[in-house]
C-alpha cells in the first residue's frame, strides 16, 4: 500500500492559515492534492491537520481526513517526520501497513503528478531509503559572504576567492515539495539528508520556497508565468 501524507496545521503565523490561503485560484493545498490524486501513485491521500476548516477543503479536493492530529503534534517544534510517523501508525493499527510513504507539503504548487511518479520510480529502483526532490543553487555557495559582529562582510570560505565559478563544485539543497520514504525508514527516525536517499532533481524555475508575503507574491508570478506558457504549448 502506498501513502501520500500532507502535514497541514492550522498554526501558520508569518503567512496567517497559508495553507488554504487562495493561490492563483484555489486553497493553496488543494494543489498538492490534485498533484497526488493525478499522479495515480498512492491508494490513499491523507491530510494530517489539527484544523476543522482545513480538514473540510481538503476532503472538498478529494483528499481523505481520517482522524484528526493530537494536539502534542501540533505545537511550533514538532518534526515532519513525527507527523509521518503517526499516520502510518494509524493505518498499520487498521490493519493497512504502507510500504511506501510520500510526505507532500500543502505549500507546495509547483509540485506535478510527473515528478511525483519520478520520486517513486527513484524509491523503488535504488532500494534507498528516501527519495526526494532537490534543484541547485542559482549562486556558488562557495562564494558566500556573511556580515560579522561589526556588521562587516566576510567570506565563509576566503579561500575561494580567486576561485573561477565553473572550477567550483555544484551544490544543491531540498527543493521542499516532496520526500518519499520507505515506511521503516520514516517510523526509525532515518535520516533524510544522508548517502541512504537519492535525488529527484528539479529545475529552479518550479522551485520557491512560501514563507513570508513577499515569497507569495512572487510564487505566484512564477505560478502564471508557467500556466501561460502551458497554455502556448497547447495551442501551437
């Protein structure tokens, strides 16, 4: 059995109840769902959420709801994988134990049905314990200045500082849409970001984090942007 799990509290404070905030049109996690309902991979979509009125337009996508999240997974500093850990829990006590699980994020409305597939192919054929979706820094991070105690620049690492760009490594980070996970690894607390997961590369256009108004706006420039070139695609 396979598992989509999408964390959505009802706590949100930089952007207040951000996860059925309207993006270019609909609850910003209706999006996720979609993407997992079209994606065809799982035998069931849940939302994990403490919130009623979350709980309500995610079942009006067609995401099911069934039980609601304690209140001790629920608070500022409780982990993804805590959250993923119960609901498999959940099913294995009725008698549903996944095999593989996908944590999808309700702020995520880049992610496509396409990658979602990818992610699990990846899962499968590597025998890893995870697979999630990752795109490369648009800058060297070897090139990276912070400010000091004076509020002067410095390099992290000075030694590259006559270092060419394209003499120097690429870096990725977590793109933050989707992570799948074989279910022993999610309930034994594996790491992540470790040699036992494998990449489902992304290109930095579909890729931006939401976490403040300004992340919004832009996101959805980007959201239209892409939309309008679909839609040229499809009538050429």
């Amino acid at each position: 059995m396979r598992l989509a799990v999408i964390p959505a509290r009802g706590g949100s404070k930089r952007i207040p109840r951000k996860n059925i905030k309207l993006f270019c049109g609909k609850p910003m996690i209706a999006w996720s769902i979609e993407a997992a309902l079209q994606s065809g991979c799982f035998d069931h979509i849940v939302v994990s959420t403490d919130d009623a009125e979350i709980a309500e337009v995610a079942r009006q996508y067609g995401a099911q709801i069934p039980f609601m999240r304690p209140a001790e997974l629920s608070d500022d500093h409780t982990g993804t994988t805590a959250v993923i850990t119960h609901a498999i829990n959940w099913f294995a006590a009725q008698d549903q134990t996944p095999a593989q699980v996908c944590c999808l994020y309700a702020t995520a409305p880049f992610v496509s049905a396409d990658d979602l597939r990818r992610g699990l192919a990846v899962l499968v054929e590597t025998g890893c314990d995870y697979a999630f979706s990752i795109t490369s820094y648009a800058f060297p991070i070897q090139r990276a200045i912070c400010l000091n105690e004076t509020g002067r620049v410095e390099m992290f690492t000075a030694e590259h500082f006559n270092t060419r760009s394209q003499d120097l490594e690429e870096a990725y980070h977590d793109a933050g849409q989707f992570y799948w996970g074989r279910a022993d690894a999610w309930t034994q607390g594996r790491m992540i970001f470790s040699p036992a997961a494998a990449p489902v590369m992304l290109p930095r256009h579909r890729v931006q984090d939401i976490d403040t108004p300004e992340d919004w706006t832009r996101a959805e420039w980007m959201f239209k942007a892409l939309q309008a070139q679909g839609n040229s695609a499809a009538q050429a």
